[in-house]
C-alpha cells in the first residue's frame, strides 16, 4: 500500500539502533528502517495497513 508521509516527528524506536518510529501530520505511526527525513517534508513509503487493533504502520520500502 503506497503512501504519502508528510513527517511531522521522529525518533529511534526505543532498545533499537536501527528502526525509527515516525509520525506524519495526522497523528499516524509509521515504524521502519532508519532514513535520514526532514520535519515537514513529505516522502513517498511503501508501508502496510494497519490492521485490527493496530497503532502503527510498518514501513516496508521509501519510494523516493
């Protein structure tokens, strides 16, 4: 599933060196691969629905 996340904040993913949890700007929670992203840009992720129950998307490929 293709989206657009425009990042909104970002921080290492608690007891990890490399996953990162990122926000965009209506409060979604992607967790994938460490990047180096600007606040308030916008990237194209590959990522998975969220599914039941869920908080977060995980971020399967950046596009761009």
């Amino acid at each position: 599933m293709k989206h657009s996340l425009k990042v909104t904040e970002f921080h290492l993913k608690p007891g990890s060196q490399d996953t990162m949890m990122y926000t965009d700007c209506d409060g979604e929670l992607f967790i994938g691969p460490v990047k180096d992203v600007t606040i308030g840009k916008t990237y194209k992720i590959e990522a998975t629905p969220k599914r039941l129950g869920g908080c977060y998307h995980r971020i399967i490929s950046w596009l761009d």
